[in-house]
C-alpha cells in the first residue's frame, strides 16, 4: 500500500502537546513543566473539559477564587496557577487576557508567635530573682 496525503489527516496538535513544546522551547522551561501541565488540566476538567479558546478571563478569574476559597489552597499554590493560565493565554493560545482584579486572593498565612502553656510560664517565673 502506498502512503499518501490523503492516507492521513493531518490534526493539529493536542493542547497539552502544545503547552508541553512551549514550556520547553520557552524561556519558564526551568519551571516544572509537569505542574503547568496539572494546573492546566485541573482548570480544564473543573469546566468539564471545555476549551480554554472558549474560555477567557471570567472562567479564569472563577477557576483561581474557587482555589483560594473551595479549595483552600495557598497563595504560592494560586499564583502559580495563576501563572500557568497566563503561559497558557499568552504563549500558546496567543490570547491576551485582561487584568484579573477580581480573582479573591488566597490567604498568606500569618506567622503566629509561640505562645506558652500555664506551667512554661510558672517554671520561667520561678527562676527569676529580683523586684518587678
């Protein structure tokens, strides 16, 4: 059998294959690009598996205040899905995203100081010598 043009379609490449050639060729290629691949799948199934194309800065701006507030997740976890959306826009989609201002914030988490239980406290007191 000879193998012609008409033999196969040619498809183009698979979104993941895609953002996968990116991350490579591009510059965030120090950036684990498996993790961008993940974040980009969890946004494309929490859609059920509509299309990023047929989706734009209100799905992303959903997606990212979901994580902070559903999901609980940390700041970092956020912006770096964040940020993988952006790479995903911008460098394969080739779609400019307005400026997301609406996306609710995940919380930094506080540094709280070490506090001592009553009997810490009791043997600090006793060792001290001296007035007030």
């Amino acid at each position: 059998m000879q193998y012609t043009s008409q033999n196969f379609s040619a498809q183009p490449p698979k979104l993941l294959d895609q953002v996968r050639a990116m991350t490579f060729l591009s510059i965030t290629a120090s950036a684990p690009n498996k993790l961008i691949r993940t974040g980009l799948g969890v946004f494309i199934l929490h859609f059920g598996k509509k299309h990023p194309r047929e989706m734009g800065a209100s799905e992303v701006s959903q997606f990212l205040t979901h994580l902070a507030v559903a999901g609980r997740v940390s700041a970092s976890t956020q912006n770096q899905a964040r940020c993988a959306l952006l790479f995903l826009y911008r460098e394969v989609l080739e779609i400019e995203l307005p400026w997301l201002d609406d996306v609710e914030q995940a919380k930094t988490p506080k540094c709280l100081p070490v506090v001592l239980n009553r009997d810490e406290v009791q043997a600090i007191l006793s060792r001290l010598s001296g007035t007030h």
